[in-house]
C-alpha cells in the first residue's frame, strides 16, 4: 500500500507520523494524559495503533482471493487501585482522544492530582529488524510462494486431494504515552505462511498442516522454505492414511522437542499469569519459592528473543521487556508473568508481560516466547525407556482452566511406543492433565530444546495474541490419553 | 447512527465502478458498547467505545478481491478500492465467483425483534449495579464458594449496512446484552479448587435472566463439582446437558456448510440425502426466528434469511451455503453467506419430549456430560476426543462428580447413536440442543 501515514512511519518514526497525521503531538498527548486523571487515579495510558495488513489465500489451484486492511484506533486508561476506565475510538483525533479520557476517568471519583506528565521519549531495543517489510512487496512476489507450495505438495504424494494455502503478513505502529512520564513507539512485524492438505486413500481421507510464523520482513521467506513447508505437511497427512485409532486410559507420554511446548503453554503457562494469582484463581497461587515441579523442570518466557513471534521490543503498556523472565528454576517456582497492575499490587516488578490484541483491549498479563530449558537425556534414549507409550510430534491446540488446573492439549501427529520402538501412527485424540501432577510426573528431559516456529495464537477472555513455544523431548510417566479404544 | 454511513456505501460503490470494477459491494457497522466487570464488590473494568467498520469486495469477470478497514478515511478508502481492483486482476479466474442474484424481498427487520431502544437509556451506574448484584448473591450462597473472577455485564448495539452493484441495499439495527458470573468454590473435604460460570444473553434488556438466577445457577454448577474424581476407562452411555450438546451443534455446523462440503473437508461430504443419524436427530438453522441471537433480515452477501432443515429424523437434506459454495454444488444458497464461506444463524436440534430427568433415569449407568475442554474434534474423519467434566449418574441417581476424563467417539457414530432428545432446548448462544443421550462413547480415565 502507498498510504502517506505508513510511509512517513517507516522513514522517520511511528511517533512522528502520528503527530503529523493524526495531531498527537506529544503536547496533545500530555493533555490527554491529564484529562484521564482529572478525577483522580493512580495511573493512566493512551495505546495508539495503525496497522496495515495483506494476505492470500490459494485452494483448489487457485489464487481465490487477496485481501487488505488498515485499521487504527487508540484507547485509553485510567486506573485507580484495581480499578480501570476504558475508552476507546477508530476516529483518531487529539479532540476524540480528550472524549475518550473523559469516560475512562468515570472510574475515579477524587481530585487530580497530576499537573503536567512531561513525556519523555524512551528508545526501544530492535528485536525484529525488517528490510523488505512484507505488507509493502509487490502482491505477485507473495502468490509464487502459494503456487509453489502448492505444487511441491502435490509433487510430494500423488495422494493429495485438496491443498489450501494462505499468506497473511501485519506492520503495526504503536505508540504509547502514560502518566509515568514514558513515551515509547513500536514498528511490529509479523508474517504467516500455512499449508493445510487431504490426503485420500481408497476413501478414508486424512488431514495435514504445517505453518509457520515469525516477525520478519520477505527477505526471511523463500520460495524454498514454501515448498519444505508443503512437504511436511503433506508427509504428515499421508502418514495419518495409516493411523489406527489411538489407545484410551493412563499411559506414559513422549513429547517431541518443538511444537509440544504447547503442553507447557497451557499446564504452566496460563496458570503463572499474575492476575489469576493476585486474585487466587490458579492452582499456583501463593506458591512463590516452593517447589511445584520435578527438579528436571526450568521454564522461561523470553519476549527477548529474535523475531519469534511472541518477541517485543516493548509490550501492550510500554514497558521494555530487558531479560527472560525465569518462572520456575530446578523445580521452583521463582516469578509470575507480570503486568503493570498486577506486580503494583502484589509489590512485585512488571516482566513486561501485559500484552493486548489491539487499541480495543486493556492489556493484561500474557505469555511471549514460553519454552522448557534444556536437560541432559538423550532424546533416543527417552523413546527407548518407554515399553508401552505414546509419542506425540504434533497438536492441533490446547485449552486450561486456571484455577482446578485441568488442562487438555489434542494430538494431531501422534504414535505408539511399544518395547522402545515407534510402532504405528495414531489417530488424534486429546490428552487430559492436572498442571501439577503432570510438571511432577516429568522424568527425562532431552537436550534438543526446539523452539518451534509455528503460528500459534493464545487465547484470553477474548483477545488473541501471537506467542510462540518450545520444549526439548521430555517424558511424563503417566497421562490420561483420550483414544477410542478403551 | 447514521445515514452518513448509507452515504458513504454509495460513494464507494460508484468510485469502484468508475475505476472499473464489474461488480462491488460494501459493508459497513457502526457498533456502541458498554460494559462492567465487577469482582469482589469491585469495578475491575468499565468499557465504554463507539467503532466503526467497512468491508469491500470488487469483482472484475470472475476474479475478487476484498479489504476491510477501520481508518474511514476517504484517502484511505478510496485507495483501498483502486488497489482492490488492480489485486483483483492477479486473482485466479473462479468460475463460480460473483455476487448473489439480487433478491428483492426480505423480511422487515421490526418483525425479528432484533433491537431494544431501552438500550439507548442505558447508563455506565446500572450496568456496574447489575453485575455487582449478580456476584454479591452469587458469593452468599454457599459458605463454600468464597472467590470470584468476576461478574460482567455487557451491552451492545450497532447499525448494519449493505449494498451491491446488483441493487441489494438493506440495513439494520440490532442489540445484545450480556449477564454472566465466574465462582470459585473449595471443596470442603479434599481442599480442591472449582470453578464454573453461568450467563445469560438476550437482545431485550427485559428478557435478560435476573441477576438472582444468573447467580443460582453459577453456584449450582460449581456446588455439585464437589469432590469430583475420575474413573475408569471404559465405553458407557454419554448424556449431554443442553450447553455441551450444543458445542456438538457447533462442531457439526462445520460438518455441513457448503465450503466443508466442497473441499471435501467434512465427513459428510458424500452424504447428501443419506441417513446420517438416527430417527430423533433433526437439526435447522432459522435466520427468521423472532428475538434469536443469530437472527437477521439477510446475509452477509445480502441474501435473504430462511429456515433451512439440514437433517430431517436423520436423513441429511441440506447444506447450509453462501453464494459461492451454492453455485458450485448446484444448490440453493441458504442465507448463511459471509461472503468466504458460512456462518450460522440460529442453529440447533429440534426438542423431544423427555425431560432430562427421564434420560438420565432410562439408563442403568452413563456419564452426564456437564462441561467439555479443549479442541479435539477432526471434521474430515469425524474423529471426536474432548476434555469432560460431569456427573457419574446411575439409574437417575448422581453418584458423584466426575473430573480429569476425556470422551471419545467418531460424530459419525455419535449421530447414529442419539437415542433420547429431551424437550429443554437452551437457544441461548448461536448454537442451541436439548439433553441429549448417546448410546456408548469411550470415557478415558484411570
């Protein structure tokens, strides 16, 4: 797209682009900030965004259609104690963003106590460098890298039925202005790229998907990587032809290294967020520096790693992550993914962890890149302690309740151990868990840490968020698997 | 709201023909919410925002393109159609591509009850008041169920508009409110967490639950979770309570939409005038029905709404189909376009006669289904493996609860295997069933 805001943006910053377009120079900004704490509060915030987005979508050997968006707003926040105001508007303008803080400041009811915020602007770390930013390439450049995918499927198994492919790619500028003072801008790539295939065999039909997800520009993706990607999913949908239902009842699991951090996400991930502790809703609450887990087990969430998609250079609140957060070290637990509300409440320093969807959502603590540390067995070795078990390579998704902490995660490419060995695929089902009784029931942990460079999205009372996630090969002694046959 | 809105559709549809598009269309919502949570007597979020949104599609011949965005600018707009039409000619030529025939008559949206004005004279004190009440009787109930994670009261109106260079022009105004709780209760005997919730959605404010029965039955779902174990892996009858038959509703509305079906994505793909369920399954999807959630004069597409059996006792008759999906499986197009594929309207299996009481008494032992977790469900096999809470019931008795077990089965044979639908349907999201019972499922526990 050729639009003045998003190319002032790019060659000079999103901070002055919005000044420029949209008036919110800092001096309006400041006004603003003051409106929203005009009747008090301890804190306030204005969240501005523009995003612009494309995307591609080949099925049937055709390019079916192309799509854009733009879309921008800002929102803001005042809060007192635990209490927040929220406001927000897609018609950006100093004058609407003044409205907003009106009604977002209906929450407190005192005096003001702030005269001037005198924002000063903070630099940001670059964590995800762009060259070609992948939502200003030639439309054509990114439809060779469907039909590529395409063909190489097909070229891969003459079973393949069906194939669908879909590029999507997303430049957002943030900027973020608060009553702390602190003024800060973001420039927020992300591209995706998924192959999903129906491999059909004498009529039992059988799906396959792999894609991937980073915040990169197009001069990270390739023709090449399309096509490796197309393969994989159509080896694992050809694989799946000979799937035999999976077994039902409490057996040991293998995780493959990678993906299978999706387990993690959900059993300790979700239940570490500090807003379900400060307020009692998850097993873990008041667990600080006690041991909830096998000593095998070190868990971190790492918004600092390069262009995975759950890396920031600032999050949904302006706070600059500076290192990975360790939330469980040797077994213990050691820290809680913060946001700025709940660590003042709980006395405890942000992480950097409050994230949100977008200029609609308040932020609220969230996971970024989450991952299992590495261990010392060998990956083989794992598979060959196991005489009756199942090795789960890949998940369709997972889902917890924080506060019994049961969690579930559904295997898509899975199979059978029997006597040490691979066995046969099996069909998916969904393995069911309580988070402690599974971190504690971990035995072995490989030293093949894999961050996986899938497109996962997490989901929370309503707002999506790319995140990404990572395991070694680990081994749970025992899990409720949910096959078919009992 | 606004006729500027209808305006701007207009503009937008001439700019588009005169930089050369065949055919095009436009949306545009306009949407007002409001909305509380309040948590321990608390305001933890008061939200309160106008938006607004457009959509286009231009068409050259048989080839599309679309954008969407929320800066209505006009620069931006009107660059986002010329690049529409210039993305459009590298899209692949579609056959089956195209707008829907105009079809002039649809129903008049004051018919569907789609829109309270009390809504316009609802304030940010009321809404804090309504959710703030339905958690204080929620915690007062039982001296086991002491947290909450809040209770929430939200409400929604917003304005559609459409129109097509075929002569489709239509709008509506439409509302929603929402009252819902989240519980917390610890076990009194083995110190175990449980939580459930309860909520209640309507499109008129009168027609909400009250803030006492949104509360009860919160209470009520957490109270009987109580010293809930697992058990045994082995296959047994599943009943369902009406909101996890509905998640069944939901995944089956992707087993039979018309892009399933051509892509060959569902196990029902083949199965068209078959019987793929048993004599008490009949499933509609009603865009008419007065008051419904999903309810609306027309489609995304701007077809005209409709009351479509898909399965009729058993025998599938119809798949639910936008414009597309229907010209390319010679079909009708059922007013469930998005103008990409389907959405539902209201759909939900038609009620029996038993209560859930009778169900749960017919069978010597089952499993009563209470909630489901997870995803789990392949709609090109028809493989089924969920998560489940419930109750462990035997002969209409409730035993004790159930935790930490998954269910599994393939739909197919879940379908055939329904033996009792009850008569308590709850339509209260897009999907709706009643109690239903199925004959053997395998539960995996211990």
């Amino acid at each position: 797209m050729a639009i003045p805001f998003v190319e002032f943006a790019l060659s000079n910053s999103p901070t002055a682009a919005f000044a420029r377009y949209y008036g919110l120079e800092p001096s309006e900004l400041d006004a603003v900030l003051r409106r929203a704490l005009a009747c008090g509060g301890d804190f306030a915030d204005i969240y501005v965004e523009y995003r612009e987005g494309s995307s591609l979508h080949l099925e049937e050997d055709l390019l079916k259609e192309t799509r854009e968006v733009v879309a921008l707003g800002a929102g803001v926040r005042v809060v007192v104690g635990e209490q927040s105001g929220y406001a927000y508007t897609n018609e950006l303008s100093a004058a609407n963003l003044l409205q907003a803080a009106e009604v977002a400041a209906q929450i407190a009811a005192g005096p003001s106590r702030i005269e001037a915020v005198n924002l000063q602007a903070a630099l940001v770390p670059g964590r995800y460098p762009v060259r070609l930013p992948a939502t200003r390439t030639d439309i054509a450049e990114k439809a060779d890298f469907l039909f590529a995918a395409n063909q190489a499927t097909r070229n891969e198994d003459a079973r393949i039925r069906d194939v669908q492919v879909t590029w999507s790619d997303e430049l957002r500028f943030i900027l973020l202005a608060n009553s702390a003072g602190e003024l800060v801008s973001d420039t927020q790539p992300l591209v995706t790229f998924s192959v999903s295939v129906i491999a059909e065999s004498n009529g039992e039909r059988q799906a396959g998907w792999k894609n991937f997800g980073k915040r990169v520009g197009l001069e990270a993706f390739s023709r090449q990587q399309a096509e490796t990607l197309a393969q994989e999913a159509a080896r694992q949908a050809v694989t799946l032809l000979a799937a035999r239902p999976a077994p039902a009842g409490e057996l040991p699991v293998v995780l493959a290294a990678g993906a299978s951090g999706v387990l993690l996400h959900e059993a300790v991930g979700h239940p570490l967020e500090a807003d379900f502790n400060r307020k009692k809703l998850s097993v873990f609450s008041g667990c600080l520096g006690e041991k909830v887990a096998s000593e095998l087990c070190t868990v971190v969430d790492d918004a600092t790693l390069a262009s995975l998609r759950g890396s920031l250079n600032v999050d949904g609140e302006g706070t600059i992550p500076r290192a990975s957060t360790v939330l469980i070290t040797c077994g213990v637990l050691r820290a809680y993914l913060q946001d700025r509300l709940s660590a003042r409440l709980m006395k405890l320093a942000p992480t950097g962890n409050g994230r949100r969807q977008d200029y609609a959502h308040i932020p609220i603590p969230r996971m970024t890149n989450t991952y299992l540390a590495a261990g010392t067995n060998d990956p083989e070795e794992i598979i060959r302690s196991v005489a009756r078990g199942i090795y789960c390579k890949s998940f369709t998704g997972g889902q917890v309740e924080p506060a019994g902490g049961k969690f579930t995660f559904s295997m898509h490419e899975a199979y059978l151990i029997e006597d040490g060995h691979l066995t046969y695929p099996i069909k998916g089902a969904t393995l069911i868990g309580s988070g402690v009784e599974i971190l504690n029931n971990i035995v072995a942990v490989g030293h093949d840490l894999e961050l996986d460079l899938g497109a996962w999205a997490c989901s929370k009372q309503g707002q999506a968020v790319p995140v990404s996630v990572g395991t070694p090969t680990v081994k749970i002694a025992r899990m409720t698997v949910g096959g078919q046959r009992a | 709201m606004s006729e500027e809105l209808g305006t701007l559709a207009e503009r937008l549809l001439a700019h588009a023909r005169q930089c050369g598009a065949d055919q095009s269309e436009v949306w545009l919502q306009e949407a007002s919410q409001l909305s509380a949570t309040v948590r321990l007597g608390v305001v933890e979020e008061l939200r309160q925002a106008t938006s607004r949104v457009l959509s286009l599609r231009v068409f050259l011949g048989q080839r599309v393109a679309r954008a969407s965005a929320s800066d209505l600018s006009w620069e931006t707009l009107e660059q986002l159609v010329r690049r529409a039409i210039a993305r459009a000619r590298l899209a692949s030529e579609d056959l089956f591509a195209g707008l829907p025939e105009y079809s002039p008559s649809f129903p008049s949206p004051e018919t569907l009850a789609l829109y309270d004005p009390e809504f316009e004279r609802l304030r940010a004190e009321e809404v804090i008041a309504r959710a703030r009440e339905t958690e204080r009787i929620g915690l007062s109930l039982d001296a086991r169920v002491r947290n909450s994670g809040g209770a929430s009261f939200r409400a929604v109106r917003s304005m559609v508009w459409g129109a097509n260079s075929r002569g489709f022009r239509g709008h509506f105004r439409q509302s929603t409110a929402s009252l819902s709780v989240n519980l917390l209760g610890e076990s009194s005997s083995d110190g175990a967490q449980v939580s459930d919730y309860w909520y209640s959605v309507s499109r008129q404010l009168a027609r909400l639950e009250s803030c006492e029965e949104v509360a009860r039955r919160a209470v009520e779902r957490v109270r009987r979770q109580f010293g809930a174990r697992k058990i045994p892996t082995h296959e047994v009858p599943v009943v369902f309570e009406p909101l996890t038959a509905a998640e069944l509703l939901s995944d089956l509305f992707g087993a039979v939409c018309g892009e399933s079906i051509y892509l060959k994505r569902s196990f029902l793909a083949e199965s068209l005038r078959q019987k793929v369920a048993s004599e008490y399954v009949t499933l509609v999807d009603d865009g008419l029905l007065p008051g419904g959630l999903g309810t609306r004069p027309f489609d995304a597409e701007g077809v005209a709404s409709q009351r479509t059996v898909v399965i009729e006792r058993g025998m599938l008759n119809n798949f639910l189909c936008g414009a597309y999906a229907a010209r390319k499986l010679g079909l009708a197009a059922t007013g469930n376009g998005t103008g990409d594929g389907e959405a539902p309207t209201n759909f939900y299996l038609v009620p029996g006669f038993s209560s859930a009481e009778e169900i749960l008494a017919s069978a010597d032992e089952c499993l009563y289904v209470t909630r489901l977790l997870g995803q789990g469900v392949n709609l090109v096999t028809g493989d089924y493996s969920r998560g489940a809470f419930g109750l462990w019931v035997e002969k209409g008795e409730i035993v004790h609860p159930v935790h930490e077990i998954t269910i599994s089965g393939n739909l197919r044979q879940m379908l055939a295997g329904v033996e009792q639908v009850g008569n308590d349907l709850d339509l209260r999201s897009q999907f709706g069933a009643p109690t239903i019972r199925i004959r053997a499922m395998t539960v995996a526990g211990t």
